[in-house]
C-alpha cells in the first residue's frame, strides 16, 4: 500500500495541482487539514480535493474558523482577515464540507498508522521540537503518526530511549526533489509532511510525502508551482499583501 499524505493547502489551487501531478502513483490519500484560510481559492480547493478517490481527512484550525465552527480570536490580524473573507464567499456545502470533517487524531483502518492536524494528543498543539515531540510520542498507538500544523517538513522519533529529529536535506534548490527515510522496526515515528500550500521551512515549493509500506520508506518531496499565479488570486480577492509575499519566502 502506497498512500500520498498531505497538509496545509490553504487554499492554493496551483500549489496543490502541482503536487497532485507529480505525485507517485498511490492507492490512498490522507489530508491531515487546513484545506483552506490565507489563499485566494477555497472553493475550488475543497472541490478538488473532494473530488480526489480513497481520501481520508482530519479538520484544522483553520477549516474550523473559516467555516464558523470556532472563534477568530486567536488568530492574527492576517490570517483573520483571510479567514473571514474564506467564510464569506464560501459556498453552503463546502463550508458544510468542512464543518462536517472528523476531529482527529484518526487511526487509519487496517494500517500502523495515525492522522492528525497539529499534536494526535490535542489538534490544536504544535509540535516544533522535542520537548513538544516526547509527550505524543510516548503514547502513540500506532506506529507512525502523520501530523501537520506547522508547516515544516521533517519529524520525529523514538526508540529504545533514544530521540531524534529528522529534516530533510535535498541536492536541488529547484525543480522537483525527493529524500527518503527507512522506517526502522521498533521505532515510533511522528512525521510533517510540510506544507502544500504556505511552507514556512524556507523552502517555497509545495511539500508532501508519500508512505509506501511494502518499502517501509517514507519519501519526501519538494514540488515548484506557478508562484506568480497564486501570489496574483491572493492579491485579486483583496487579502493582505503579505499573504501573497510570504509564498516566495518559505516563511
């Protein structure tokens, strides 16, 4: 079994085109949330990725807010405003889409892993070290847990006493890249697949992941999209400038 996984798209359509072109061949798809919020396309987003076969989805802070399930309040004044914008012009079935999308975390049926948006321990906790890995990863169910929120590529893991981090490291600076790491027997596992649509690990590229099982392997990937274009839905739907800026950034 071979599954694509995948986070914060937010509401890139040409990020997530891009990936879902240059994706291996998969049997599944595993969306760990934040289809939407900051980007210039939510319903086309969240039509598209409806439209994908054999996907299994947890919600995100942001799918919460922008479909008025949760409070703005904690955001910041950016990613309120783009939030709000998000739930206006939301259609009623995507924002029911999203208000009807599980809470994770979610163990995936009949396979030694785990969905999650931020920490499988609280949806909303981020996981950037750790100190903030150690608590999950002491209590994980299944092998290896999928998480996103952050939008950093890279993970975790545990064995026998022994912690480590794990970034990848890619030869090219463009084009499409991918880094692979064996799964070891014994060792538990908390994996970022980066972020699709806002990476902020200075890197631009769209970032996914893919699990191939038979391999035991997990493949990382950093996939170029047409920047220009999605920078200009930003700035066309009237959201803050600094959306748009940040996606060449990486930050």
């Amino acid at each position: 079994m071979r599954a694509l996984i995948f986070s914060d798209i937010h509401a890139n359509l040409d990020a997530l085109e891009a990936v879902l072109a240059a994706a291996p061949q998969h049997d599944a798809t595993w969306d760990l949330g934040d289809v939407v919020g900051y980007g210039g396309s939510p319903n086309e987003v969240i039509e598209r990725v409806r439209s994908l076969p054999a996907i299994t989805h947890v919600r995100g802070n942001h799918d919460k807010v922008c479909c008025g399930e949760s409070s703005a309040l904690s955001f910041n004044p950016i990613a309120r405003e783009a939030a709000m914008w998000t739930q206006s012009i939301l259609t009623e079935e995507n924002n029911q889409w999203l208000r009807d999308l599980p809470h994770g975390p979610v163990d995936i049926e009949g396979r030694n892993a785990t969905i999650s948006h931020g920490s499988p321990l609280d949806e909303d906790l981020y996981i950037l070290n750790i100190r903030e890995a150690w608590p999950a990863l002491q209590q994980m169910r299944t092998q290896t847990t999928f998480f996103g929120h952050t939008h950093v590529q890279g993970g975790f893991g545990w064995n026998e006493g022994q912690w480590f981090e794990m970034k990848p490291t890619y030869q090219a600076s463009s084009g499409v890249a991918s880094w692979s790491l064996p799964l070891a027997e014994g060792t538990h596992y908390l994996i970022n697949p980066g972020s699709i649509g806002q990476p902020r690990d200075g890197d631009w590229r769209a970032a996914f992941c893919l699990l191939d099982e038979a391999a035991q392997e997990i493949t990382f990937y950093r996939v170029p999209y047409d920047l220009a274009r999605a920078q200009g839905r930003i700035l066309m739907a009237g959201l803050p400038e600094r959306l748009a800026q940040r996606l060449r950034d990486g930050r």
